[in-house]
C-alpha cells in the first residue's frame, strides 16, 4: 500500500518532522491541529469557540486537498485543555462533523493536562477518500 504526504498552505505548516496529512489507501489521517493561523502560524484569539473553528477551518483545507471532505470524516480525536469547555467545543464540532442526525464520525474526548502553545484544544480526523 502506498503512504503520501500531504501538505497545503490553507493550515499551519508542520512545525517538526511530521506531516500535515497523511494518505494510506482511501484513508486520509491528519496531524494533530491546534488553533494556528495559516496565514502567520500564530495561535488565534478568543476562547474555545474561536480555537475550535479555527482547527476545525485547518482540518477541512487538508482534507480538500487530500481530495476529501469533512463528510467523509469517520473518526476524529479531540483533546481539550479543559473538560468544562466541552458544551463550546462540542457546539462548534457540530457545525463542522454533526451531519444532522446523519451518522457522525465516531469521537473520542479526553482532558490533557498540555498541549502545544498552551492551547485550549486540538483536534485529528481519519477520514475516507
């Protein structure tokens, strides 16, 4: 089976050796994501609505370059700062991964006690081609 990287200037750039998105097959697996502008690598401001908007904005462009989409999304992993700001992140995820009502990815939500920049969260998808 082949592997391919994937790499787009519509989300963060890797910042060490890892790459942004990776495709095996018609699975397309992406980096974790954390609230970065593409344009400046810089974290966004605002809370966990904005952060998560912002990850979900840089998951969707590597995915579309991937030549996927967030509906073919059928897992995603997010990892949050804080468990109480669950109900925002969760209002966001929905906008992006809800489907209504239509069999959304499977998830998986864990606390952590870090993540990189001190970000409130950070998300990654495996999703089909």
């Amino acid at each position: 089976m082949t592997r391919s990287a994937i790499a787009t200037d519509g989300a963060p750039a890797a910042i060490g050796p890892y790459s942004q998105g990776v495709r095996v097959g018609n699975l397309i697996f992406t980096a974790g994501q954390i609230p970065l502008d593409p344009s400046t690598q810089q974290v966004v401001h605002g809370g966990v609505t904005e952060q998560a908007t912002r990850v979900l904005e840089n998951i969707k462009a590597i995915l579309e370059e991937a030549g996927s989409s967030l509906d073919r999304v059928v897992k995603a992993t997010v990892f949050l700062k804080d468990m109480n700001d669950f109900a925002a992140m969760n209002a966001v995820y929905d906008q992006y991964l809800g489907r209504d009502g239509d069999e959304p990815p499977a998830r998986t939500t864990v606390e952590v006690s870090r993540l990189p920049k001190n970000v409130l969260l950070e998300i990654e998808v495996i999703a089909e081609v």
